[in-house]
C-alpha cells in the first residue's frame, strides 16, 4: 500500500502543530530595571557588534552586565566577564532549568498523544 499524506492526517496535523510551537519566542527582551542578579540557571543571550554571547550567573546594573560564559563553572569569579550596556545591541533572558526541559518534554508527549488519537479518530479503516 501507498504511504499517503491522506492516510496520515493526524501524525501530519501534529508535525504541523509541533513545528508551530516550536516558532514561538523562548527568548524575552531584558527591560530597563534596577541592580538585580539573576538565578543561576537564568541564562541571558546578548549581542555586541553581531557577536553573540550566553552567560549564566548574571548580575545586571544600571550600566552595566556581567556573567559566566554559558559553558564555564558559574561559580568560577576568575571567569565572569562584563559588558557595557551602552554597547550591546541585545539583551534577552531565557530559562535553562529542568523546568524548562520538563515543559517541551510534557508538549511534545501530549502532541504525541493528540497524533495518535487523531488518526485512530479519522485514519484509514
């Protein structure tokens, strides 16, 4: 037998669903606010003159922020860098806890488990 977009409407409609999350924004502007530090698990993405950076463990001032390269200890102070806010061109925050992880993981059972039903609902007999 043939393998048809029509024979599997209901896996498609949920790739198309999955692929529709996946657009949304994870990744939210860092407005104007006072000195604060960030969890450690709060990941911020910045760009400066169109070189991108990820830190972690990030402390935010009026002027200025610092934080540890996404990839380094964030408990190493010898490894935390600084950057004027005046000079960056973006600043966005985005979570990198379980939390996180857990939240994708329970949206792509739960479209699973829609694509499943849809095509024992409307499939081939």
């Amino acid at each position: 037998m043939a393998c048809t977009i029509a024979r599997h409407r209901g896996l498609c409609a949920t790739a198309s669903l999955w692929l529709l999350a996946g657009c949304a924004p994870a990744w939210q502007p860092v407005a104007p606010a006072p000195p604060r530090r960030l969890a450690a698990t709060q990941a911020v993405r910045l760009w400066r003159q169109g070189e991108e950076v990820t830190l972690r463990a990030v402390r935010l001032t009026a002027d200025s922020v610092t934080g540890v390269p996404w990839r380094l200890d964030p408990g190493c102070a010898a490894c935390r860098v600084g950057y004027a806010l005046a000079e960056l061109d973006s600043l966005r925050t985005g979570r990198t806890d379980l939390r996180s992880v857990g939240a994708v993981a329970a949206t792509a059972a739960i479209m699973v488990i829609l694509g499943i039903g849809i095509e024992r609902s409307f499939g081939p007999d």
